[in-house]
C-alpha cells in the first residue's frame, strides 16, 4: 500500500482549518432556533467533511482511490458553499461573515480541482 501523506500541503492545512472555523461558526448559532437546526447540522456535515476526505485520501490504496477521495471532498466543499449562500441569503450570515467563510471555501474548491487534475494527468502520463 503506498503512503500519499499530505500533511504538509496546503490543502490538507487548509481544509483543516476550513473545518475548525465550520465547528466555530456552528457553535455561534442560535441553538434556540430549531427552525434552522437542520441546516445547522448540515453545513456543520459538510464543512468537516472536506478535512476528513482530504486526511482520508492520506492513505489511499491506488491513485485513482487517491483522486476518489479528492472528488468527494470537492463535492461537499460545493455542497457547504450552497449552505453559505442559503444562510447569507436568510440573514443568519452577515456580508462580512459570509465572504470571509465563502472566501476559504472558494480556496478549497479551487485547490481539490488542481490537484485532481494533477492526479489526472500523472495517472495519463
């Protein structure tokens, strides 16, 4: 089994972090509005998630499982940055709260499609 250790890449720090600042954000909402309670536990989902597919993808079994990993974390990085939108467009997230969370998960975004595109074209070559 080959070893695909990120830890020191930017993306492995950055969806960490992305992760921790998610958890913050969670904690600060209202837990007096249930109304919203599922949306919370959603993007609280999401958000973490994109750190745990990226520490997953650490241990792959081939490259293709690799970029697997990659996909997945890029489709719940997509899916948090539905949920931003949808609380900045309810008034739960103000304008500054939401570019700065919007910001980082754009970074992300962008980060999981270059390297899998990279993985992409290494496993061509």
């Amino acid at each position: 089994m080959k070893n695909y250790r990120r830890e020191g890449s930017i993306l492995h720090k950055k969806s960490y972090a992305f992760a921790v600042r998610i958890t913050k954000m969670y904690l600060h909402f209202s837990k007096d509005d249930w109304k919203l309670m599922a949306i919370y536990k959603q993007i609280l989902r999401s958000g973490t998630s994109v750190s745990s597919n990226v520490h997953e993808s650490e241990f792959a079994q081939s490259p293709s499982d690799f970029a697997s990993k990659l996909y997945v974390a890029l489709k719940e990085a997509n899916e948090t940055m539905n949920w931003l939108n949808l609380l900045h467009d309810i008034d739960i997230l103000s304008e500054t709260e939401f570019e700065s969370m919007a910001s980082d998960c754009s970074e992300l975004i962008a980060l999981l499609v270059s390297s899998i595109k990279t993985i992409k074209k290494n496993n061509n070559k």
